[in-house]
C-alpha cells in the first residue's frame, strides 16, 4: 500500500478548524503541554492515583472527543498530546474510519476496557470495523490532571509505536505459491512450507503479477516489515508464483516426517534439478533439510566409491576387501557392530553392506594410482556440485563442505565422519548425480524468473554413473536398505548411514534413495541406524512420487 496511498502521513504540525476560526485552533493546540495540560498554573495541583470519578471524567472525555474525529481535543486529554495527534489525525483521515462507536466496559482500577465499532470507507467501499482494546488513566506529572496514559495500541491493540493507519490500495496484490502443476500451496496444508513461501513471495512477488486490493492496514516505520492488514474492502486478483514442488510429494513428505522428531528430507526429479518436497519435524523451526550442516554418515560412501572408480583405485566388480577393524593414521576406525569380516568382497559387496573399514583401508589409493587429502574434496566439487557455496535454489540453503583434511580426518571423511557436512539436499542431489551422470543443481523456482545462473559441476563418466547405480540397487534390494525398501516398485536404489555426533547418545540416521525419476534423502537428528528411522521417511516419499 506504499504506492497506492492517497494521504500522506499527518506530522506534529497541522491545522484544525475549531468554530470556523483558524486562529482559535492555534491557540487551542500551542496551549497544550508535554502532559496534555494547560500550560497555566492549576489552583490545587492534585497527586497521587487518578480516582474513580476522574477516571470515569477522564476517559468519557477522550471518547467522546476521539468518536467526534476531534483529534486535537482527543489528543489533549492524554499525557503526549505531540506522539498522541497525529496518529488520531490518521484515524479518520488516511485511515478513512467514520461512524465510531465506542463502548466503555467495566472499569478495573485505573484502566478502562472498550470496544469499538466503526466503518471503514474508501471510494465507495465500505465494510465493518469492531475491536477491543483499553486504556489506563494516569495522573498528569506536570499539571496533576487525570489524563489517558497514551499508547499506539490505546487507538488499535496491534500499533505499536512508530505505526499510523492507512486505507488505500495494497502495497502488492497477493500471491499464491502454487505447485508445478498449478495446485496452491498454503502453510495452513503444508506447514514446512511455510517459511520457504514467505520467503519466495518476498523475493519473487514482484514478478508474480496480479493486481493489488483495497485494505485498512497498519503501515510499520520500517518498511521492511511490511503492512499489516486490519480490512479488506476489495480482494485483488491474486500473482501465481510457479514452484517446483509437488503437491503429492510435499504431502507425503509432511506426513512421513511427522513420524520422528528432528527430521528432515527433500525429494528432487534428477532428471531436472527440480525440488519435489521439502519437510521438516523440529521444535526450533529451522530448516534443517536446506541450511543443515552434520555430517552425513554412510550415505557419503556414494562419493567415496565415486573417487574410487574416477582415480581407478577399484571399481564395483573389483576388491575392496572388509576387515574386522582398520587403522589409519593411528586412529582405529570399526564397522558396525555384528558386522562379519569378509576379506574378499567387492566394491559393490562392501558398498551395500556399509563396511566401514573397506573404504577406510582403500582412502589411500594404491602404488599405481594413491589419492590425496585433496581427492575427496576434487571429487565433491567438480563431479558434484558440492562445496563450492554457489547453489542458488530460490532460498537460503547450503551446498555442503568436505574440506581436504589431513591425518585421520582423510579416512573419516571418507566415510561421513571427520569434517564433512551435508543435509538432506545435498545428498538427494548427490543421489540424482549419481544415478544420471549429470549434476543439475536443485531448485525450487526457475532461473528463468531472475536469469540466475545455476552452479555447475563436470559429472560423473557414464560407466562410473552405471556402476553407482547398479551399488545402490543392490542395497535396495539385498542390503542395508532392503527392509525399508520393501514393497517399493519400479527402479529402485538406496544408500543407509549412521552418523556419530559427539556427546549424543545415539547416531544421527541418514537415508538416501531413489525410485525412478525421483531421489530423496532424509536425515532424523539421533535417530539410530539409517534404515531405522530415515529409510522409512525416504520410502514413504519415494512411493508418492512426483
């Protein structure tokens, strides 16, 4: 409503007729003192609390005066007269509020409760305007008159200081976010929403067109905060701001993580780079599935096998053999508890089991082609997409770190421990990567709508994309993500990680799979064993789709 104002904001100086005579307002109003008293000197300058008659005296006067739209009078019947007028000024002028009605309640003390009853008009518009509010009667600290305590929230309980009323046209028309194939997404349906399409109005609603309405609405001395609306005295025709969600996904999402709490998940179509769903189940409201930054456990095996069959170090059908126990730079590192040792498995045998120390004993490389501190981090970034904090979604969100690290931290984050950082994103996207060859980076509106330009990253060789695919098909199937697969149909793969965070008593639990063009990771914040409490999450989404 900042453009489509048609008053402008009334300031401490300005003109009232009193009985035709202009010269007689200027009397009136310079008479006026700091507490709204007479700038003589009272014969008996009363003190303490104001009593009841002079409560009563006090508070009929202000009403009556304000009722009557004489704001200069109102104005003087309160202990700041200056911050008092102009907001009383914009009462019935910019606001456009006639016929008031008020009606005193039962007096507790000192304060006064009352509602009101007005119209709201504005080019031959009108609709109704009812509200409670209250005020308390003070004694004035200069004159000992009892005067209105003045508040902002006295006129209107949400004003607050700095605030006036307006009516006119609506600073922007209002927008409906709606799903890819045109289904409108409210908070009130899909409350992870909520923040993100806050933030997408913000950020896009100029782009979204439609037309503005009429409102009475609280302007707010920041302008960032944006008005806040009392009435609507005529809808404007609402802007459609296309996402890439999926009302269906979305919904399944919204249920699935309702089943732990500190979860989260996202779904993408790797075919696009499109974000399906995005959910949330915290008590603090932050976006974990988009701004998380933990470690991702297991599901980080699927960039680590990457590394290795990119630098030739083995590939799916070639040895990686899974001890009971394997030691790197001094530091210990064991699998799975009940995990038995199997010294001649395979890439793909150890990748679906999750066996720690199959990878912990490949970090290195070999004598014909070693890997680096820098290997892991190459792989992230160029084949990936990931650390290189140039994702632009449409929204805040974080595109993951895996650092080169020396020392034990090399074979740690080999295996999502040590100083990776990853959320449900990230890995959904790292799960699309890998079972396309090709790294769209996610989104959630199109670059089309602000010519921003998506990150890019080489991807994966053909051969390598098919071997992760057929690792995690496997897992899918016969391994650690069998069970909570089960039942799902069509091309399926998976991923299962458990994450170690120090001082929890229990790992995080992470999950990443896919079922034809749709990939999801979840992750619930010590939740155990992946396939326990994020699996589930994942399936449920995956056997929505898109």
């Amino acid at each position: 409503m900042r453009n489509g104002a048609k008053a402008a904001i009334v300031g401490g100086v300005f003109a009232v007729m009193v009985g035709g005579a202009g010269y007689g307002a200027y009397n009136i109003v310079s008479a006026v003192s700091g507490d709204g008293g007479s700038a003589g000197t009272a014969a008996e300058k009363k003190t303490g609390p104001p009593s009841a008659d002079e409560v009563e005296e006090a508070s009929r006067a202000f009403f009556a005066a304000w009722k009557k739209g004489d704001a200069a009078t109102a104005a003087a019947g309160t202990n700041n007269a200056q911050a008092a007028r102009p907001l009383l000024v914009a009462y019935g002028g910019q606001a456009h509020i006639t016929k008031v009605k008020i009606t005193p309640g039962t007096p507790a003390g000192t304060t006064v409760p009352f509602s009101v009853a007005a119209t709201v008009s504005y080019e031959g518009k009108s609709k109704p305007l009812a509200y409670e509010s209250e005020l308390t009667v003070v004694r004035g600290k200069t004159t000992g008159r009892a005067l209105v305590d003045w508040q902002p929230a006295v006129v209107h309980p949400e004003l607050k200081t700095g605030d006036t009323l307006v009516t006119g046209e609506a600073a922007s028309p209002p927008i409906e976010a709606v799903d890819r194939d045109g289904v409108v997404l409210t908070k009130e349906k899909y409350p992870s929403l909520g923040p993100v399409l806050d933030s997408l109005r913000d950020k896009y609603g100029d782009k979204a067109g439609g037309t503005p309405g009429i409102e009475l609405a609280i302007r707010h001395e920041s302008e960032e905060a944006g008005d806040t609306s009392l009435v609507t005295l005529a809808k404007g025709e609402a802007g459609k701001l296309r996402t890439t969600f999926s009302a269906g996904a979305q919904a399944a999402a919204e249920k699935a993580v309702k089943q732990y709490a500190e979860s989260s998940v996202v779904a993408v179509k790797p075919s696009t780079g499109e974000v399906l769903a995005i959910a949330n189940h915290r008590e603090d409201g932050f976006n974990a599935a988009f701004e998380g930054r933990v470690a991702p456990g297991s599901t980080m095996k699927i960039i680590t096998a990457a590394m290795f069959i990119d630098n030739g170090v083995t590939s799916m059908n070639s040895p990686a053999p899974c001890p009971a126990d394997a030691v790197w730079k001094s530091q210990k590192f064991p699998n799975l508890k009940g995990m038995q040792p199997n010294e001649g498995a395979t890439l793909a045998n150890s990748f679906m089991r999750s066996c720690n120390t199959a990878f912990v004993k490949l970090v290195d490389g070999t004598d014909e082609k070693p890997l680096t501190d820098e290997s892991l981090t190459t792989e992230a970034q160029e084949r990936f997409g990931l650390g290189k904090d140039n994702w632009k979604t449409g929204v805040v969100s974080y595109d993951g770190s895996v650092p080169a690290s020396p020392g034990p931290d090399r074979a740690a984050n080999a295996i999502g421990q040590g100083q990776v950082q990853m959320n449900p994103l990230n890995m959904a996207s790292v799960t699309a990567t890998a079972i396309t060859g090709t790294f769209r980076q996610p989104f959630v509106v199109s670059p089309k709508l602000d010519n921003r330009q998506l990150a890019t990253a080489r991807g994966l060789p053909s051969d390598t994309a098919a071997q992760l695919k057929q690792m995690m098909r496997l897992t899918a199937t016969g391994g650690t993500a069998q069970k909570a697969m089960s039942g799902l149909g069509g091309d399926i793969g998976a991923k299962t990680g458990s994450a170690e965070v120090d001082g929890k008593e229990a790992p995080d639990s992470w999950f990443t799979g896919f079922r034809n063009d749709i990939a999801a990771a979840a992750m619930v914040q010590e939740g155990g064993h992946g396939g326990d409490a994020a699996g589930p999450i994942v399936a449920q989404v995956l056997r929505a789709g898109g």
